[in-house]
C-alpha cells in the first residue's frame, strides 16, 4: 500500500498534481462588465475597532456614544477607512490576486453614514482594460467599485482603481515576435503599494516637470484643529508666497497585526499579505503591508490634529515603495483649500453632491488636503488627495 505521506511519494505526487487556481487573468476582463463579488460581510463594531485602534484612528466619535452624538451621528458609526478597505478587499480575489501593480485608485467618494450591522455587497464594472506598453505580459485594468447596502441597494462608498494585472498568454510586441513570459515576472505586488514604471504609475500630465523647484518655504502649520485654524493656515502661508504644509509626530511600525491580521479581517485574500513562502522571491522580499493600512495610519496621524466631522472622498491616492514588517509609517500634510459651506450655492456643483447627507454650515467647513505616509528611511509611501468636513471652533 503506498504511503502518501513518504516525503519523496510525497513530492513526486506534488511535482505531478494539477494545482486548481484562484483569481483572473487579464483577458477574463472585458470593459462594461459587472461583477458581483461573493461573499461579502457584515461591517461590525469588532471591526471597526480593530481597524481604527490598530492604526492609530482614535477619533472618539468611533468610540463614544456621547460623542458620536455630538457629531450628529446616530449611534457609533464604522469608521470610512474600515468601510474602504473592507470593500476593496473584497474585490481582491475577483479581480486582483493574480497580482500586478496596484497603479492608484481616484474618484473615491462616501455616499452616506454607514453603522454597524450593515452587511456590505459589492459590485465592480470594467471600465478599461489597455495593454502595458512597457510589460507585454500585463495589462493595465480599471475597475469602478461600489460598496453597497445589501438591504436597501444603497451605495456607501466607491472608487476607481487600477491595476496591472498579469495576461495568460504574454500580448505581441511591435515587432511582431512573442513577449517573453517572463518580462514582468517580479511584479508579484498586488494591494501592498509597490509603485510600477513612472510611465504606468503616472498619467500624463501628472508628471512633476523636470527641474522644479524645491518649496523652500516658510511651511505653515495650523495652531488648532478647527476649520478656522485650517483657513488662517493657508491665508498665511498664501500671503508670504509659502505652503501650509506639516508632518505628525506619530510613527506606526508594521507588525503582525498590521501586516495580516488586517488585511485578513476585511476577506482581503491577497498572498503578498500573509504567504511568506510565496513572497520570499519576490521583489519586496517579504510579505507587505495591504495598502489601505499605509493610507489609514496616514490618515490616522493626520486626523490626531484635526476635528474631523465627515470624511466625504479621495482622489489621486499612489502606492510608492514597499512596505513591509518593521518599517515604520509617518504621515504629512499639506492643506490646499479651503471652503465654507455657506459660500456654496446653486451656480456652481456642491463638492457634496455624493454624499448623502446634511453638513451643516455652521458645524464645519470643508478642507481638502494632500496626505503623503513615508517611512523611517523618510521615503514615501503612499500619496493622495482628501476631502474633509472639519468642524468649526464651538
């Protein structure tokens, strides 16, 4: 009788055994398509708390009844990083485990307020797939994801993102001979934030132009966490030809929790996140951080200075280097507008239309921000653009 579990039977049987795969290739892709991701979950306090305490987001209203009340919420809502995560992670085994460089998400907006025991649906429809021009054995797919009620139909968060995603038969070079099959085999990163070629990662005219100038400065920090603060901030850097612009002082290093409990906990199936087998030849060398965890720990630092009332959107959001355990993730800001809300009218479209909701003019103002995460080594990490309602001084 042979014995399956002789090292050397073992191993024959491996070397001849088919392996049933998960995830799509480029070409399952087709633009137009909807797809409908199975399963999904129900967003819970548990994990809200486990998102928010573990990357450094305690803001009490997502703690506190007495504050949540305050900020007009009925009951302690899930926090928007957690929803966000929740709903691409997801996606993942749909649409991205095969791998391929996450390229950037844009157009993210929340619809509404989201609170715990809603059970999240999600859907995604193609709305691109384009051959890479410098890696014939991927393709550049875009995806508008949309976080939904399961209830009511109701939309609670979505965005835009691309990805390179690996093709199943390498497309034809220029010249009419095959791409080799291994021409862009080290690009394993799928939601850790490995950037690709600056001509994939960035869009034209996205491209800082050469030669640039180096703000000098004098660089402006708020003296408060209020919108007012956030107004005085850039009227004073405006008016001596400076930036508003600071870092925080908290540092998150990536740990287990960080590194795979996370990314586990929103169905993220992604190995770059939790095989270190598979990731030791890869580029990173090791298991990564899952990028919407670099972004909340930014985030997290960023709003320990502000009075934040609503998270509205994002746009632009870049995934720079590797991160992986033990790297250490800072957060910078730089406030690039502010708006009151009473100065808002009819004439010209309300930077709230997605958001369905009331913000009452004189319980905050709305301050858009660019937050860039960098690590110990002061490398970035993570970039994007944000909307916020930020209260006003009581």
């Amino acid at each position: 009788m042979t014995d399956w579990t002789d090292p050397e039977t073992f191993g024959h049987v491996l070397d001849h055994s088919e392996t049933l795969e998960t995830g799509h290739y480029a070409e399952f892709f087709d633009e137009g398509d909807v797809i409908e991701h199975d399963p999904g979950l129900v967003l819970s306090q548990w994990g809200t708390e486990l998102w928010t305490s573990q990357t450094l987001n305690h803001d009490p209203t997502y703690w506190r009844t007495d504050r949540a009340a305050d900020a007009d919420f009925d009951e302690r809502p899930i926090h928007p990083d957690y929803l966000l995560a929740a709903t691409l992670g997801i996606t993942v085994e749909d649409l991205s485990e095969k791998g391929g460089y996450f390229l950037g998400r844009t157009n993210g907006r929340f619809h509404r307020d989201v609170y715990p025991g809603t059970e999240l649906r999600v859907e995604s429809e193609v709305l691109s797939v384009e051959e890479s021009g410098s890696r014939p054995s991927y393709a550049i797919v875009t995806w508008r994801t949309t976080g939904l009620d399961a209830e009511t139909g109701e939309p609670l968060c979505s965005y835009d993102r691309t990805n390179m995603i690996p093709r199943r038969e390498p497309a034809r070079v220029t010249d009419g001979g095959p791409a080799s099959a291994d021409e862009a085999s080290g690009a394993e990163e799928a939601e850790g934030g490995a950037e690709a070629e600056e001509g994939e990662a960035k869009k034209e005219g996205e491209r800082e132009e050469e030669g640039a100038d180096i703000p000098s400065g004098p660089f402006v920090a708020p003296e408060g966490p209020h919108f007012e603060d956030f107004v005085a901030t850039l009227e004073t850097a405006t008016d001596h030809d400076g930036v508003a612009a600071y870092r925080h002082e908290r540092g998150r290093t990536i740990d287990d929790v960080t590194v795979a409990t996370l990314p586990l906990s929103t169905l993220n199936t992604a190995k770059q996140h939790h095989n270190v087998d598979a990731m030791a030849d890869a580029p990173s060398g090791d298991i990564v951080a899952y990028g919407d965890v670099s972004r909340s720990i930014a985030l997290g630092h960023a709003r320990s200075d502000e009075a934040t009332y609503r998270d509205l959107g994002f746009d632009d959001e870049r995934f720079h280097t590797f991160v992986t355990p033990g790297d250490t993730i800072y957060g910078f800001t730089r406030v690039l507008e502010t708006v009151e809300l009473s100065s808002t009218d009819g004439s010209t479209p309300s930077p709230l239309s997605a958001f369905d909701g009331e913000i009452p003019a004189d319980r905050a103002g709305l301050v858009r921000f660019q937050h860039i995460a960098f690590n110990q080594r002061d490398e970035p990490v993570y970039s994007g653009r944000r909307l916020a309602a930020i209260q006003t001084r009581p």
